[in-house]
C-alpha cells in the first residue's frame, strides 16, 4: 500500500464497494412498507410503527457491534471486517427474501445490524490512505458513491417490486455476494501490522466509544451534528414512503424515482462539489450552510401540498450533502493513525444509538397524526421534526471553539479540530 498506484486502486475498491452496498439498500427501501403491510394486514398508521422498529433494531445491533468491530479492525486489520460485513448483509437480504412473517424480517434486519461496519471500516480505510488536507474530497466521494447506488437503486427496486415484492431482495443479495468475491480476490489490506495496536476492551463498547468522543469539546459538538443530520434522515425510511402514498397516492415506483432523484443530486453534490466547496468556505461554514439547506429540505417535504414541493426539497436535500464531509473530515483529523477504526467507529456508534431513535420517533409521529382519530391529519409531521433537528446540528457547529487549527482547516487544510483532541490521545 506504499505506492500511490496501490493506494489509488486501493481506495477505487473501496468506492465501488460501497456504491454495490447502497445500491442492494436502496433496491429494498421502496418495498419494505409493502412487504410489512402485506405481512401484517394492518392499515397504513399501525404498520408504519413496525417499519420503524425494523430500522430500530438495525440500528440497535449497529451500535452495540460498530465499536467492537472498528476495535477489530484496527488490531486485525481492515480487509477481514469488510468482508464479514459484506458477508452479513448478503445473509440479511437472503432472509428479508424468504422472510414469511415479520418476526423473519426483524432477524434479518438484526443480523444486518451487527456486521453493518462497511462505512465505519471503509472511511477508517480511506483515512489510512490518504493525506489529512485531502480526507474531506475523499470522504465526499464515499457519499457520491451513496448517492449512485440511491439513484439505481430505487428505481431499480420499485420496477422489480411492480413484479414481485420478494424479487429486488435476490437481487439486492446477488450484489452483496458479488462484492464479498471481489473483495475475498482483490482488496489489499490498508493498516500494516508495525500500525496495529491490542484491543481495548473497555473502549470497545458502545459506552466506551461515546467516551471517545465526549472526552473533548469541539469533538462532542461535531458528534452532535453528525447525530443531529442522521437523526433527521430517518424520517426518509420510515415515513416516505408511506405520506406520499397517503398524501399523492404515490406507489413503488413513483418513490423508487423520487429516492432516485435524492441518490442523484447528493452523488452529484458530494462527488462534483464538495471538492470545491468545501476548502473555498472552509469545513465549518460548508457544515453550517449544509444543516440550514437540509433543515429547508425537511421543511418542504412535511409540508408539500403537491409532490412537485418534495421534489423541492429532494433539491435543497442534495445541496445540504455538503454538511457531513466537512463533520467527518473534522472528527477524523482528531484522531491519530492507529485509531482512525476506534475513531469512526465511536461516530458510527453515535450514529447507529441516534438511529435506534429516530424511526421509531418518526413513525410514531407518523402513526399520531394519520390515524382515523388523530386531532390533526399530517402526513408530514415527521419531515418537521427533522428540520428541527437540523437546526440543533447548526448550532453545535456554531459553537465550536475558535482554535488556530480549525481557522487553518477553514482556509481549505484540513488539520486537527482542537489541540486538546491530540492530548487526549
């Protein structure tokens, strides 16, 4: 991995893995409300609470196993977590097509969960790869490779479902087995042994990486933003689908295509612009502009009285991509070489305890205010609260300290957030 040839091709994987991993989730995303409502029988209110406790459960097995697994990675090395990650969601999809009751579908989503390393794994992957000044492009490129597979993937998804609902889960597990055979013949390992460390086992859990984090000011703050902006994602799963059926009388396909279209503008965005935009406003002010474009998306998409207005918010929902490059490239230049794994995998953690939330939290929304009784009718009541959200993040990122090393990374170089992250470690 010395050369930079190696590391180029290395990181090309990297990026190809993770567009055949979005593009597996987003076939699905259009077809699990279906899936659950033809399982349960239940009307549209009641089953959105099971949709959202599929996405809880995921997210629950993410944040007790993430920790452990970026421990693992950083004493073993990244290429074996990768491929048993890749090898779990292959098993997930398998189950998730064959599933005949709900309580199959909660066992697949939580054998997901526990090997759902992939981002963790990869963008610790990447840190070992590349230069700090050049992290925040690099980390805009792993969400570009997102947004492709949003963009096939839905679409794809939604025209398989039209056909049958179990058939995008073969589909999306024939992908995932694919991506474990390129990755078991290609992909060379990134963190040399000379780099590994032991495993410490009292970090190495969910509690222990929210310490990582909290241990330091700037870096608790960016972790309440990264939290706030996946926080405020979790409507999109959980009720989409659902208030645009109720709303629009949407079917698969016209949300597999609006997901497209949100896949498309954030590949767009985070492989085309962020590059740019981000060193000319610096990492903090491109967070900043980035929570107050997505708080507007959200905004649009709760109260749209026509579809043509989520599709506004879809827009201004790409323009915000800008905002989690520019939080990650910020956590990830805190961290020292040897616990870049700890590192993302603490912020994925957070990331998965704030999703173990979020869906539930919008569901329920969703189910109070679109049940026969409810006092008010408002499909879009979960899309609110993630505009709020935004907001919080907004200001955590606002107030992070003014230290020489954050006014650098404002000039375009990313360095470390504060000096008092390098003396923690």
């Amino acid at each position: 991995m010395s050369s930079p040839a190696a590391r180029t091709a290395s990181v090309r994987f990297i990026l190809a893995t993770l567009v055949i991993d979005a593009l597996g989730f987003g076939l699905v995303v259009p077809i699990v409300p279906s899936l659950v409502l033809k399982l349960s029988g239940l009307a549209v209110s009641d089953a959105s609470i099971w949709v959202g406790g599929l996405l809880a459960v995921f997210a629950l097995m993410q944040f007790i196993c993430a920790p452990v697994l970026g421990a693992l990675s950083d004493r073993f090395g990244r290429r074996p977590v990768l491929l048993l990650s890749l090898s779990g969601i292959c098993v997930n999809y398998l189950m998730l097509a064959w599933a005949p009751s709900l309580a199959w579908l909660f066992l697949g989503r939580l054998i997901a969960g526990a090997t759902a390393a992939n981002a963790s794994t990869a963008n610790a992957y990447i840190a070992d790869v590349t230069p700090p000044a050049k992290r925040a492009a690099r980390f805009g490129l792993v969400g570009a490779m997102f947004g492709i597979g949003f963009v096939l993937g839905p679409a794809l998804g939604g025209v398989l479902g039209a056909y049958g609902l179990r058939l995008p889960f073969l589909a999306a597990a024939g992908l995932a087995a694919c991506n474990v055979l390129y990755g078991a013949f290609v992909l060379p390992e990134s963190l040399p042994p000379a780099r590994r460390r032991p495993i410490e086992w009292r970090r190495a859990n969910a509690l222990g990486s929210v310490r990582v984090v909290l241990a330091d000011r700037n870096l608790a703050r960016l972790a309440l933003a990264w939290c706030c902006n996946w926080f405020a994602l979790g409507a999109l799963p959980s009720s989409f689908v659902l208030a645009n059926q109720l709303r629009f009388g949407w079917d698969t396909r016209h949300n597999g295509m609006a997901l497209a279209l949100a896949g498309l503008g954030s590949a767009v965005v985070q492989g085309l612009l962020v590059r740019r935009i981000n060193p000319a406003l610096g990492e903090k002010r491109a967070a900043i502009a980035g929570a107050l474009l997505t708080a507007s998306a959200y905004f649009c998409m709760g109260v749209a009285p026509v579809g043509g207005v989520v599709l506004l918010g879809i827009m201004l929902q790409a323009l915000g991509a800008i905002a989690n490059p520019a939080v990650q490239a910020m956590v990830s230049a805190s961290a020292s070489a040897d616990r870049q794994g700890e590192t993302q995998g603490a912020l994925s953690s957070l990331q998965g305890m704030t999703a173990i939330m979020s869906p539930l939290f919008a569901a329920w929304l969703f189910s109070t205010f679109t049940r026969p009784d409810a006092l008010v009718v408002f499909p879009g009541a979960p899309f609110l609260a993630s505009a709020l959200a935004c907001c919080v993040g907004c200001w955590a990122v606002f107030g992070l300290r003014p230290v020489p090393e954050l006014v650098s990374a404002e000039g375009g170089v990313t360095l470390p957030v504060s000096t008092e992250a390098g003396g923690n470690r």
